[in-house]
C-alpha cells in the first residue's frame, strides 16, 4: 500500500503497472508526469507504507450487562476520530484499521445502563477476569488499547457505595410511623451535615424487620420514611397525614404532651388527672403560640377550654408536636424519590432490632441519579429483589440490588435515653408502658448558638405541667445549630 489514506492513480495500459499519488493528497503535485511514473513492483520498505489489523472491543457492565447499541469515538493514532456504535451484544469489530501509533477509545462523561437494559439482567454467575480493561463509570476519559489485533473485554466498575448513618427503631413506636422524641438525632445530624455544605445532598430510607407479610412491612416503611422527610423539611402536611392514617392512640398523645412541656406522667395510654391538666395545659399555650410564635403559623386555630382528647385537640397537638421536633432542610437537598420504603428487604443482620430503622444517606461523588432509583412509594413489586448478595460480604444480605450495590451501611449508631422516655426495643404503644419513677422533672434542652429564653417554664409550674423540652420550636428556630438530648433528672424505669 502506498500512502495511508491517500488515493493511488494506477495507468494499466502500459505492459506494466505504473502509478502515482493522488493531485487530493496532501503534498501531491498538482500535474503529474505520467511519462515518468514508477513502477509499483520497484517501490521498497523505506518507502512509506501502513499495515493494517483487526481490532475487537466489547463493553458490559460490572453484572455483564452489555452496553447494547452504545455511541462511542474511536482516536486512532494519527489524530483521526471514528464514531462507532456497539451492536446488541456490546460488540464492535473491525479487519481493516491501520496500525498506526496508539489506538484510544473515547468514552462518554456518564456510562449508565437505560432502565430497558437493566430490565433484560446479566448473565448468571458473571465474574470479571483478570485480562479485562476496567473503566470509571463517571468522568472516564479515554482508554489506551494496547494494541491491534486482539479483542478487548472492557468492564464497565461498580458504582460507588454511599455513605450512610442509620438510627435505630427507637425512633418509632412499635409497628407504627409515630416518631419518638429520640428521632431528633436524626434531624440534629442532617442539619449538621448539610448546613456546613450548600452541595451535600442526602436520601432517607425506612425498613423494617422479617416478621410480618413483605407488602405490609414496604408500606409501614413508607410510613416511616414519609414522617422522617416531614420532619426534616418541615412538611407538616405530610406529617399530618400520617398522624390521621395511622390514627395514633393515647399513649402516643401522652409522649407527645411530655414532650411539649405538658407532663402527663405516667405514658401509659390510660385517661386520669395528670393526662387531663397536660391537655388543658396545653390548649391554654397551643391558643398562645408557644410553638408557633417563630417560623410558620399554627395549622390550626383556637382550641376551647377543656380536657378532652378530641379530634380537634389532637390536630393541635400533632401540629405543635411537629413544630416543635421539625428541621428546615430544603427538600431539593434529598435526591431521587427523597426518600423511600425499603420495607424488610435490606436486613442488617440476625437482630431484629437492628434491622427497624431509619437510613440517611449521604451522597457524594457518582451519586445516584434519578432514573437509579427503583423506589416507588406501596409497590414492593418495583424493588429489584435479585437475592445476589455473598454472605460475609458489605451489604452481602441485602436482597435490593440497587440498595446493596449505591449504599454502604454496616450498623446502627445507639443513642441515649431521650427524654426520660426509654423506648428499648421498640416498645412505646406496645402494652409495655414507660414511666418515671417520680414526677419527671426536665434539664431545658440547650441550642448551641440560640440562647435560651425559658418562657413556658414559669407557665409549666403553675400548671403542673414539666419545664418545655425540645430545640426550641424545631422547625421554627433552626439556625443552623444543634440542640442535644434532653435527659431527666429522674431515672426512669420500665414497668
């Protein structure tokens, strides 16, 4: 061959073949002499030739799902670029591709799977070998193949597993979303993680145990996952909604009266005196906006005096209790579905205990984007339930695909005892009450950076009623700072 990419003007009316580069190529004369054309039999290696070869490419993901009909450009080593496209297999070919320097394969920003091609599965048992070309699935670059003819197996890494912290069950009653006063942690670590960083973003999955039907447990997932974002956004509407689904009972109104400064003593679902000043204290603090008078507005208007736990009363108490345990987290911050109901399908391990619980994700470079997420809110069928996971291993018994593959969780941070309330195990609203052993007086929760200004405390004595506990107003009086556990000065004990 004479030239790479050049034409060759061959004249074979003389008795021997005669020719000459093409007047396109670059450098060629614009005339040629064609009574002085050399022979092609007298051309020699030092004169310029190119050799050409084969060149195979296949591209799949970490699980050996092709990249079925994949756009990529080809930069061969003299500058020039080819786009090529990969067949149903992820296959391209060619028999004809010049050798000449180094060979590069040009790949996209993003590598990513179309939902239909994650719907079509993997073969069983795929496994990478050790003479794969591995490559990035974000911000890849271009890829060095070390030579011609040869077939190139290039393996698409895993995703990166996200950061979590996960926080126990105890931040829900018992087979119920109602959150206890110890899912301040929660919020508290969101706003310290977030506020520092205008471009961390999170994600909040809910789960349950093995014990009940799998649908019964995505939906109380749901739940769960729903009151956390709630109170992380301030969404009481939300909130809201799920107090009045849910139709929570007694003992959940008397946790949330304590918490309020109104102390029923004993949280035991039953009526009695204590219950009915915590209630008439209440109204009379609820009517002034003692949990409102920052931020947003009540949800509801003036209650009568009175001591009864009507459907009024407990809108009132649902609305103050979520103004007062709520963060002011934009929910642009929380990515994809913003949060989801993994339901019993992702199971730490053996301990039931530590597999109730609530997840906040923490995304950080390759994070999930929208099409990732499997999640739809009540369908458990939408889960990518595949049973993959490797005993021993990360993650290895989590039965969601997606969840073991983008989220890296390991255990469950223990909290102390919040409140005075010792909700072990998951108990609160279960038969098995809590009390203080006396009538439970309170430290005055702290909020590093936003002074205490004290103004129920005078109000709770009069009444009966434990100083105001909780940050302040939650949602209304967020700056950025944290408040910390509230912890009774009575030891409580569980009856």
């Amino acid at each position: 061959m004479i030239e790479s990419r050049e034409l060759v003007l061959l004249e074979m009316e003389q008795e021997f073949a005669q020719g000459a580069a093409s007047s396109l190529s670059a450098g060629a004369s614009a005339a040629l002499d064609w009574d002085n054309l050399r022979r092609l039999s007298d051309l020699r290696e030092t004169d310029p030739t190119v050799t050409f070869g084969s060149l195979s490419i296949e591209l799949l993901d970490h699980t050996g799902i092709p990249f079925r009909n994949q756009e990529l450009k080809l930069r061969h080593g003299d500058g020039g670029v080819d786009r090529i496209v990969l067949d149903e297999q992820g296959k391209w070919s060619t028999r004809s591709i010049a050798k000449s320097g180094t060979c590069k394969l040009v790949l996209p920003a993003r590598l990513e799977l179309t939902p239909e091609q994650l719907a079509g599965g993997g073969p069983d048992g795929f496994r990478t070998m050790a003479g794969d070309l591995r490559v990035k699935r974000v911000e890849s670059g271009e890829l060095s193949l070390p030579g011609y003819d040869a077939h190139y197996r290039i393996v698409v890494e895993p995703p990166a597993r996200q950061a979590t912290r996960s926080f126990p069950i105890t931040s829900f009653a018992s087979e119920s979303a109602f959150p206890t006063p110890a899912i301040a942690n929660l919020v508290t670590y969101a706003h310290e993680l977030l506020d520092p960083d205008p471009a961390a973003r999170i994600g909040l999955f809910g789960h349950t145990d093995t014990t009940d039907d799998a649908d019964a447990n995505k939906l109380l997932a749901d739940r769960r996952a729903d009151v956390a974002f709630a109170l992380l956004t301030g969404d009481y509407p939300l909130f809201a909604a799920v107090a009045q689904a849910e139709d929570w009972p007694l003992a959940h109104y008397q946790v949330m009266l304590r918490v309020l400064g109104c102390n029923p003593t004993a949280i035991d679902g039953e009526s009695g005196v204590q219950t009915d000043l915590a209630i008439a204290a209440f109204r009379d603090d609820y009517n002034a906006d003692a949990w409102h008078d920052e931020g947003r507005a009540r949800a509801h208007g003036d209650l009568p005096p009175g001591t009864a736990l009507d459907a009024a009363t407990k809108l009132a108490i649902v609305d103050a209790y979520h103004a007062e345990l709520a963060g002011k987290i934009s929910p642009d911050r929380l990515l994809g579905p913003k949060r989801a109901g993994c339901g019993e399908f992702n199971p730490l391990g053996a301990k039931h205990g530590d597999n109730r619980r609530v997840t906040l994700a923490i995304y950080g470079q390759d994070a999930p984007t929208e099409r990732d997420f499997p999640c739809r809110a009540g369908d458990a069928s939408a889960c990518q339930i595949d049973d993959a996971g490797q005993a021993g291993q990360p993650g290895g018994s989590f039965r969601c695909k997606f969840y073991r593959e983008r989220i890296h969780e390991e255990k469950v941070e223990r909290g102390d005892t919040v409140l005075g309330l010792r909700v072990a195990e998951d108990r609160v609203g279960e038969g098995a009450p809590v009390c203080a052993d006396t009538p439970a007086r309170y430290e005055r929760g702290r909020v590093r950076g936003v002074a205490g200004r004290g103004r129920r405390a005078a109000a709770g004595r009069r009444r009966g009623c434990g100083a105001r506990s909780g940050p302040r107003g939650g949602a209304n009086r967020w700056s950025g700072s944290r408040w910390r556990h509230l912890r009774s000065v009575d030891t409580p004990r569980r009856l």
